[in-house]
C-alpha cells in the first residue's frame, strides 16, 4: 500500500498491483508506439562524428557502417542521405 497524489487531490491509498498493471500498460502501449515509428526510427544520419558532418572521419565510414549493420536481421540499411539533420 502507498499513497498516490493527483492534481492538488487528497491523497488516496493505492495497491501495489494497481501501480504494476499501471506500468505494464504503459510499457504495452510504448511498445506499440516504438513499433509504429520504427522505419522512422531507422533513417540515421550516418557522419562518423558527434555533430554528423562526417569532417575528420574517415571517408568510408558511412557506407561501411551502413553495410554492417545491413547483415543484422533487426536492423535496416535505410539510412539517412544527409550527414547531419
């Protein structure tokens, strides 16, 4: 049992079960969300630096990266035509 406190509300007992099947919904619907996003996801700017211009890397990283990571099963080669977004 712990209290829960809403919006100025008084504060209510609450089951630890009710805060458990609380979390497992959220993390039901994320998972749906993450999943409905995921091709959008996947288009990475590909620079080889920490800002993405791709300046001091060497010039095959990109595609290099992209073809690796193309042979993992869960991952895609769609990757983004610009360095930096």
């Amino acid at each position: 049992m712990k209290l829960g406190r809403t919006h100025l509300m008084d504060a209510m007992p609450v089951r630890f079960d009710q805060v458990l099947s609380g979390w497992a919904c959220q993390v039901d619907v994320d998972a749906e969300r993450i999943e409905r996003c995921r091709d959008d996801l996947l288009h990475v700017p590909i620079g080889g630096t920490a800002v993405g211009t791709g300046v001091n890397a060497h010039p095959s990283f990109a595609a290099e990266f992209a073809r690796r990571s193309a042979a993992r099963p869960a991952w895609s080669s769609a990757w983004a035509p610009a360095r930096s977004h």
